[in-house]
C-alpha cells in the first residue's frame, strides 16, 4: 500500500515547518517486498512487507547532517528534526558543500507497477502452484 501523495505532501510540510528556518532536503522512499520460497516441493515461506523511509538533510552555513528513520509520527520527526538542529551546531563546515539548484514543487509517483504492487501475497503465491505440483508428478523436489 503506497502512502499516497496527499499523505506525502503533509510530511513534507510538518517537516519544513520543524527545521526552519534552515534549509532542509526531503526524501521519502516507498518499498515493497514479496518473498517466496520453496523447499522440498512446498511453499513454505510467503512474506510480505511495506516499508517506508524519510530520508532528512539539514543545511546551515556550509554545514550539512542528515537522518532517516522509518517512523512517520509526528513526534518521531519533531525529534529526529530536534537532533539534526543539534547536530547543525557542532559539525565542522564543509568548504565544497552546495545546496541542493533546485526545490521540486510537482511530485510525480514513479515506478509503480500496479500489476504486482496491488496483489495479495496469497495470490503470488498461486504462482509457484505449477512449478510445485509438475515436480511432485515428476517425482522431483523443488526448492527456490
């Protein structure tokens, strides 16, 4: 399940209002991931799991920290914002640093494939039925 872009658009803009007045980069990563394995001609593990991460860059006077975390809570980015001000302080500068050319103001979800991203892992796991049932009748083991 992706979070949406409305969803997105509010942690970007709890997360500019938290570290201004100091520059800030924000990125959030969407992830999903399917496993299947077989093991002597049976399904025997089909895991899925949705994983989100926000990736925060903090900027100031030719300084630069950064963090992630996975929590989206407003209180997990008040202080994740919190240590990265901290942080700011006592960080030696960086004479090569340069900010970021330019702020994107239209997001566009890419790389999204809705074919396998909106199926249920109960359903992928349908897929592995033919390999499993054409090595039992063969009198082979599968695994994979």
């Amino acid at each position: 399940m992706l979070l949406g872009k409305e969803k997105i658009q509010n942690i970007i803009v709890e997360v500019k209002k938290l570290a201004h007045p100091d520059p800030v980069e924000i990125r959030i990563r969407s992830q999903q991931s399917l496993f299947l394995r077989m093991s002597q001609s049976s399904l025997h593990q089909n895991t899925f799991e949705d994983n989100y991460t926000i990736h925060i860059n903090l900027y100031g006077n030719k300084k630069r920290v950064a963090t992630h975390t996975n929590d989206f809570s407003k209180t997990s980015l008040k202080k994740a914002v919190s240590y990265l001000k901290r942080d700011l302080q006592t960080v030696p500068e960086d004479p090569y640093l340069t900010l970021f050319p330019e702020i994107k103001r239209n997001m566009e979800l890419k790389n999204v494939t809705e074919d396998t991203s909106s199926r249920d892992p109960k359903i992928l796991a349908e897929f592995c039925k033919p390999i499993l049932e054409k090595s039992r009748s063969h009198h082979l083991i599968a695994s994979g």
